[in-house]
C-alpha cells in the first residue's frame, strides 16, 4: 500500500518530520527500495494498476476512471460511511440544499473501487406501505437523490410517533446502506426544519467521521470542536511543511536546472523469458519483476530478439540488457557458446559501446550479485557462474541515445538448445515520463539462417 | 541439414507492465530495486509532472533569482500544479487557480500549466472570483439584519450547547482561512474540500520530499 496509509495508520498524534520521514523510510524498506526517489512517470501510469490499489479515494480523471490514491486504511465500515456520503451526496444534491456539485459525489468519497461502493449504494424505489426504512435491491442505480428526497417525504407521513427506534434505523441504513432516511423519534418534532436540521448534522457527522480518519491521532477523540482543532493543526502542518519544503529546494538547487531527464526517468525492469521447446519453467527466476513470456521453438537456429517500441510518441531508451541468463537442464554435459555477437539500434546518438563492458557501478555490483545468486537456484544444478551466464563483459550494452528501438542478435551454437530450458534477459528500461502516453512494446524473436 | 528459413515472428506486446510489490529478499532484487523508483499514486505522478513543467517555465532565470524568489517561483508552481490535478472540480483547486491568474507570474504558469487541458477550468477560475465577491456581499447583508439573541437559558446543558457552538463556530472560521476559496462555502461543502485538500496537500509534501532527498543526491554525487 502507498505511504499515506503508513501515515494513516499511525496512532501517534505527532506529525514531526522525523516521524514521517521515518515511516518513510519503514515503508521504503519494506518495498525494498532503498533510494527514495519520486518516479513520476505516465509510463507507470499506463501500468494499470492492479487491485492492489483497493482502497481508492477519490477524483476520477476527468471523471472517467478513479484515482488510485490511498489515503484510507480499507476498512469496511469506512466503506460503507463512503459510500452513504457518496449517497447523500447525491441526495443533497437533488434537493439543491447544497452548493455541492454532482460530479463532487464522485469526488472525495467514492473512494472504494466502484465496485465496492455500488452494491452498497443502491435500492429501490420504497413502497410506501413498506414500515421499514428500506429495502435497497441491490442494484445499480446511481441517483439515489430523487428516492431519498420522496423517503425523506415518506418519513414524515408515515410516522409521527414512530415506534421505531432510531437504532433500528441506522442499523438498517448500517447494512443495507443506502440513503438518509430521516424519522423523527418519538417525541420528537416532525416539522420539516428540525427534520431538515438533522439531516444537515448528520451529513456533518459523517463528514467529519471521514476528517478523523484521514488525521492521524484523531480517532480516538470525541467531540467536533477538538476534531476540528486536530484538523486545522493538520492542515496548518502540511502547508507548513510545504512552504519549508520549497525553501530548501531552493537551497539546494541553485545550479539544477531541474533537468529532469537526468533526475526523473524512469527506468523499468522487467524480465524476458524466452522458452525454449516449449518448456514450461517451473522456476520463478524473475524476482519479482514483470515477466514476458515467449516461446521460441525452433531451437536449433540463432534467434534475434528485438525490443522496439511500438507507439511513436514515446521515448524509451532501451538502457541495458542487463543479463542474458541461461538456465540449463541438470544435464551438466552441455557448454555455452553464446554470445552476443552484433546488437545494431538504430538511431542511436552515440556510438555503441559494447562490447567493452561500461564502467557502472551499478552494473558492477550487478554482475557480483548475480554470481552469488546464481547458487540459489536448483535448476543450474551447481554449476559454475561461467557456465551459466554469458560472461557479463559479453552482454553488458548500453547506450545513451533516445533510440526507440533495439535489437539484439543472439547466437547460439546448437548444442545448447536441446537442453535449455530457458533463457531470461533482464532488460532495463529507461523512459522519459514527459511524454504521457502509452507504452506498447513489441518483442519480436526472430530466427535466422544459421550461416 | 537443412534449415529452413522460417521467419517466425513471435510478437509479444508488452502493454501492461504492472507495479509491483518487491517482496522478495533476494540480495539481488535489492539491487535491483534500488535503481527502481517504485511508482506511487497516479496523483502523485501527476503532481510531478505538472510540478516540473511549471518550473521549467522559469527555466533559465533561475539561476539569476533570489533565493526568495527561488522559493516562491518553486512553491507557486507546485501549488498551481497541486490545483491542477483536481482539473477544477473541488472548490479550493479553482480558488488557487484564480488567485494565482492575479499576478504575471502566476497568470504564466496557469496558461502553460492548463492550457493543453480543461477550458472549463480556466472559465471557471475567472467566474469564480465574481461569484465569490457576490456571495460575500450577500453574507454580509444577511449578517447586517441578524440579531443576536439573549440567551435566556440558564440550564446548564443548553449554556455548554451554546459554548460549545461557539467554539466550533470559530473553529470552522479558521478552517475556513486555511482552506484556499473556503470563506465562500457552507459547512457541509468546507468539510469536503477540507478532505480533498488534506490528502492533495500530503501528496505534495511527499512528492516534494522526495524529489529533495533525489536532489540532494545528485547534487552531493557530484
């Protein structure tokens, strides 16, 4: 889940920046990311997002699809009290009690995934002969306003000394859940000003149960003024922390013209698996990282793999391949002689400069840990790092270009194939986030004639 | 041995590389996810890129500005691309948009910070400031004919209502200052936009943070 849960979740009630910046780090750690950096990047974007975004809270982009912003811990009775602010939303606004756009009850609290928030939101139409408060069907309707307005009508007229508690009310709004049902207790007055005014506090309350959940520290107290003193200190905090944060970023960066492409591209790991004769690897090798698939049956053929970026509009520098990784059968009888013998981008800007291995640090360290790791793994059954990989000075290529394409030619002496499982490159990439588009990248493997 | 020329095209697309949780302790998935920026909410990828749009625009006056200066132009684009994240649908977002067409630099940035985007937003700040000067005038007349009541209840109960009333009347006054545009709402609505500010505000102070920990980085690597 993102920080600001971390954050939530907290229950200190102090918000110094050590605090934050140690969760900060807590939450890095977790993800294993050691260098916290922003990595803004529409590329991510088009990633769509799995459902690990559950808990969404709110603006759809342009009212289209919902900004996966986690904010809220998931939590189904907050859901709930979502979706019914969503609901009264839309009541109130039907009413016109409200200066409250439509479109604002998509807003802040349609934070569950729609999906979540639309079997809790519907009902039906309530028959007026019907005691009890609802019976939404679950469906999906959105408009809950014109049937909340005609309830609130209903209510009135059905009862005036109503015997039913108001427990018994919120408990059935509480589970079914769908709109304010407004009735008076007993005793109580049931002119339509005092009915309007608790329906007001109740929209307040339930507003701020959301306020108090979004401040950290705040759940625990009781009563509105102090929620809203938490609340205004809250706030204050943060553009305090903003004005602080510019401060120092104009400290620092005197010279940085904030060029962005050196700070903010994004590069991108992912894992490319090419199978051979149809093996299905039972070997999870790729640690994580997205994995692309590809079978590749004729083995006995060099096969080049091109990396080419299928939509114009972007940019991506096809970084490094970082590691051409062979897995062998426990078959220990079979030798490697591989290489790669030509790699051509075209459009490069600089010369290419493989085959002399590029003074990395990073990829330094890369190749070391991928020599320790190789023993992890069953599969290469304990042979030696050299067996196995293609020597790093061989498969280290890098360029500094805004190539969008690449490609690869891989060669493989035949003997190889019959016992390779399957052959794996972790590729880098590299992409300016600038351009927001898109990002289709097309693998093609290619096979030759083996002159 | 004849090898046939097959040109076996195997295409894969690549569409959707998912962001992933990095859960394995692997010492080389360490590395490698150290280089890995790990994407955080489509809010805040936004936020950059608006963010360092906004201040490309001041691009190479930079280096000639105040450190003031500095710190206003890198605040007033991160408020203004805050704001346009919400594309003019929350009440505070179109406030600071509005305020920030006051001045030239301001009225530079929203232009080139908005313009590929919403019309409606831009109408929007502009009305907004008419609107709001009408509102006000009609609070203030309404203020005017409002007579303050004794309060004649001596109960105990009905006294600390009536504190407490006052307390959060106050309260919601200066939740209302904070607030950018909250002065013109009612209650309810403050509430909301307190809300979206709230987590708007914090994904900025992520963002900024972030990129002064990577800033700070480069600059001391060099």
């Amino acid at each position: 889940m993102d920080l600001l849960t971390g954050t939530v979740a907290r229950s200190g009630p102090e918000l110094d920046e050590t605090g934050l910046d140690s969760l900060q780090f807590d939450e890095d750690i977790r993800h294993l990311i050691t260098a916290p950096s922003e990595n803004a990047n529409s590329f991510i974007a088009l990633l769509e997002l799995p459902a690990n975004q559950a808990m969404e809270l709110l603006h759809s982009d342009s009212g289209k699809k919902e900004c996966p912003n986690v904010t809220f811990p998931s939590n189904t009775s907050l859901l709930e009290r979502a979706a019914r602010f969503s609901v009264l939303n839309g009541g109130s606004n039907s009413t016109d009690s409200s200066s409250v756009p439509s479109d604002s009850s998509s807003k802040n609290l349609e934070k569950a995934a729609p999906v979540k928030s639309e079997p809790l939101e519907t009902e039906s139409y309530l028959d007026s002969s019907q005691p009890l408060v609802s019976d939404p069907t679950v469906g999906n309707s959105a408009p809950n306003a014109r049937a909340c307005s005609k309830r609130k009508e209903r209510g009135k007229k059905v009862k005036g000394a109503s015997k039913k508690s108001k427990n018994e009310v919120s408990k059935q709004e509480e589970e079914k859940l769908p709109y304010v049902h407004v009735r008076a207790r007993r005793g109580q007055a049931t002119d339509s000003h005092s009915l309007a005014e608790r329906a007001r506090r109740e929209k307040i309350n339930q507003r701020m149960k959301l306020l108090q959940e979004l401040v950290p520290g705040c759940n625990k107290i009781s009563g509105t003024a102090l929620v809203l003193d938490e609340i205004i200190n809250h706030v204050q905090f943060l553009q305090r922390q903003v004005e602080i944060l510019s401060m120092k970023l104009a400290v620092v960066n005197p010279g940085i013209d904030f060029n962005l492409d050196s700070i903010f591209t994004t590069e991108r790991y992912f894992v490319i698996i090419l199978r051979f004769n149809s093996f299905v690897s039972t070997q999870k090798l790729h640690f994580g990282l997205p994995v692309v698939f590809a079978d590749y049956d004729h083995t006995d053929l060099p096969c080049t793999v091109e990396i080419s970026e299928f939509s114009q509009t972007l940019a991506i520098n096809l970084n490094e391949i970082l590691k051409l990784n062979l897995t062998f059968s426990p078959d220990k009888n079979t030798t490697l002689s591989g290489s790669l013998i030509d790699s051509n981008f075209s459009g490069m800007v600089m010369p290419l400069m493989w085959p002399e291995a590029q003074v990395n640090r990073n990829r330094h360290q890369f190749q070391r840990q991928w020599q320790i790791d190789a023993l992890h793994q069953p599969v290469w059954g304990g042979e030696e790092d050299s067996h196995n990989f293609i020597t790093p000075e061989n498969s280290f290529l890098s360029y500094d270009s805004s190539a969008n394409s690449g490609t690869l030619h891989f060669v493989f002496g035949s003997s190889i194939f019959c016992n390779t499982i399957s052959l794996s490159l972790l590729v880098l990439l590299s992409y300016d986030w600038k351009r927001n588009s898109k990002c289709k990248m097309m693998l093609k493997i290619k096979e030759h004639h083996s002159e | 041995m004849t090898t046939m020329c097959l040109h076996n095209c195997i295409i894969l697309q690549l569409v959707s590389l998912t962001s992933h949780d990095f859960l394995c302790s692997c010492s080389i998935q360490e590395l490698i996810l150290s280089r890995m920026r790990a994407p955080r909410s489509v809010l805040k990828q936004q936020f950059l890129k608006k963010w360092m749009m906004g201040l490309q625009v001041f691009g190479s006056a930079k280096q000639s500005m105040s450190i003031l200066e500095r710190k206003k132009a890198i605040k007033l684009s991160a408020d203004i691309a805050l704001a346009s994240t919400r594309d003019g649908r929350t009440c505070w977002s179109r406030a600071i948009i509005a305020d920030a067409s006051k001045d030239d630099d301001g009225k530079v940035l929203v232009q080139h910070l908005l313009s590929p985007e919403s019309e409606r937003l831009k109408k929007a700040s502009t009305g907004l400031v008419m609107e709001n000067k009408r509102v006000r005038c009609k609070k203030i007349l309404k203020r005017s004919f409002c007579i303050k009541r004794v309060r004649k209840g001596a109960s105990k109960v009905v006294l600390a209502k009536s504190i407490s009333k006052r307390i959060v009347k106050r309260r919601t006054q200066v939740l209302k200052s904070l607030v950018p545009g909250g002065e013109f709402m009612d209650d309810i609505s403050l509430i909301e936009e307190t809300l979206d500010y709230m987590v708007s505000l914090r994904a900025q102070v992520d963002v900024m943070r972030r990129s002064l920990a990577k800033a700070t980085e480069v600059v001391n690597g060099k």
